[in-house]
C-alpha cells in the first residue's frame, strides 16, 4: 500500500500548500455523489534524471473525463501539466507517484452541482511495486470475480471517475477476502474486462490479446504503450472479447496499469497460467518498458517529461 509522507506538498487550485492544510468540507459535492475524475501516474529515477511517464497523454485523459461528466476544468491543459512538473520538484523527489484529481466542492447538495466550485488538485508520495515487492517477476494469484464491470450506457468506463471506482472497490476487496491480490470482472456480456485497476493482456499460440474498449475497459495509458511496444517487437495485438475460459488455458496473462505497471499473473481461480511463473514475452515486454523509461532506447514517442531540480 501507498504510504503518505505528511511533510510534503501539494497544489490545490492553483496554490502550493501544506499536505495538512488540503482538507474539504464534508459537505462537497464529491463526498456525497463521487463527482471526481483523477488520474495516477509515475516520475521515474533514470540515469537522465526524473522523468514523468506520459504525462500528457494521462492530463489529455483527466479533461476527457471531466468533458464526460460535464466538469468544466477551470484550469488550462498547460496548467495541470506544470503542476504536476511542480509537485515533482518542490517535493524533492526523484521518484513518486502522482494523482491529479478534479472534483466538484462545497456549495449545495443535490444531484445538479448547483454552484459547487470545481477544484483541481495535484499530490504525490512514494510507491512501490502495487500488486507486491515479487509481482513484476513471480507473478500473482487472482480471481475473477462475482461482481460485473458497468455495462454499456451505465456508466462510461472511458472516464476515469471516482464513482466508477465503487465497482472496482467491490472486485479488489471480495478477490482480498478470499486470499487473492486482485479480481479480474467480466462485462456485461459475460467476456472478460478488466481487473479492479488494471488492464489485462493474454497470450494465446503466441498472438498478444486484449479485450476491447467496447467491453467496459478503461483506455489504459499503460496498455497502448504496451500494444505500442509489442508492435517494435514484432508482435501484433489483437483486440477482442475474450470468454472467461480463455483465461485458464492462455499461455500467458498479464495486467497493465500506471500503478501495476506490467504485472504477470501466475493463476486465475487456482488455475495455474502457463508455467506458473512470469511468461518469456511478458518478459520481453518489461525489458522494453524499463529501457525506455531509463533512456536505453531513443525517446521517439516523446513519452517522458523530464523533471529539473
């Protein structure tokens, strides 16, 4: 788990201020109704220094969702972007996690906003490996669980809003209580989705396989820089639904995630995945993933924003 460092900083609404001093009202609009957007993503310690993993694609998400539910961002594209560079540096960390969240404040309650200010904030703090210190090379043991993704024209699982997490929530914590570290749910239909904050890939004769946005699946910033990759290596990424089945009998599986980063799982409801143990392509992938952050392969895609001190 995240562990706060209550000594930092963070930017609320325009100001740097004390983590202490970032409080709300109980009575926002955001406590009662979930009406947040928020992103996650990581700056890296690299031998070029600090850098940033695709922050402009994750603020380009933050105002696709906000757009979504309708929450004007009052606060330039140009301006969330600095903050987070801010937060980076007046922390002092080399590497961090960060989280800009947008969420409607205290005015009013009711289901309309009213006049409840929308307020932009930026924090971070350190984390390390999110599934567990072994998951990026052993692997983890998950379920897929009882509970079913948002179905269409529900709620839009494009957006990354606080609301939707309620679902996730319900998959993460059954998965918990029954000894796994994490669930992977299944759509409306019946194929299979996401997990609970994770995208997921499959490894099928040797073909790379995920299920497509249209099965409740967050567009992952993560997973197009792994579809993105697998291409440089050769492989090509089929997007389709995928019935549970396939999961037991794939030769590989792996989540994709900011927080997860590439994680490889090594059995789904005691079923054990391949070889039990992290899959040589998934391998092949974290190889690429971690040359490009830490600069051994030219940054052609312009997906790292250097931070300096």
């Amino acid at each position: 788990m995240s562990a706060f460092d209550e000594s930092a900083k963070l930017w609320f609404s325009g100001r740097m201020i004390d983590w202490k001093d970032a409080t709300i009202h109980v009575m926002s609009h955001v406590v009662h109704y979930g009406s947040a957007v928020f992103e996650g993503l990581r700056c890296y310690d690299t031998p070029k220094g600090s850098a940033i993993f695709r922050l402009k694609e994750h603020i380009q998400r933050l105002f696709n969702s906000a757009k979504i539910y309708r929450i004007d961002i009052p606060f330039s594209f140009e301006e969330v972007f600095n903050a987070c560079v801010d937060v980076i540096k007046i922390n002092g960390w080399k590497d961090a996690y960060l989280r800009p969240i947008v969420f409607r404040g205290y005015d009013s309650l009711g289901v309309a906003p009213g006049n409840c200010p929308n307020e932009v904030v930026v924090g971070s703090w350190r984390w390390g490996e999110y599934l567990g210190p072994e998951a990026m090379a052993s692997g983890v043991d998950v379920r897929v669980s009882s509970w079913t993704r948002m179905a269409p024209n529900t709620f839009p699982a494009l957006a990354k809003c606080g609301a939707n997490y309620m679902n996730s929530q319900l998959t993460k914590l059954e998965a918990m209580a029954d000894g796994y570290v994490e669930g992977i749910a299944l759509d409306a239909g019946g194929y299979v989705s996401e997990g609970s904050g994770e995208n997921i890939f499959l490894i099928m004769n040797g073909n790379i396989l995920t299920p497509p946005l249209g099965a409740s699946v967050l567009p992952g910033i993560t997973r197009d820089s792994v579809i993105h990759l697998a291409g440089e290596l050769g492989y090509d990424v089929k997007e389709m639904l995928i019935p549970r089945e396939m999961l037991y009998i794939a030769e590989e599986v792996f989540f994709t995630g900011s927080a997860a980063e590439i994680t490889p799982i090594r059995s789904i409801d005691r079923i054990t995945i391949g070889s039990g143990k992290r899959g040589p392509i998934a391998k092949e992938l974290q190889d690429r993933f971690f040359a490009y952050i830490n600069g051994e392969i030219p940054d052609d895609q312009g997906w790292l924003t250097y931070v300096n001190f």
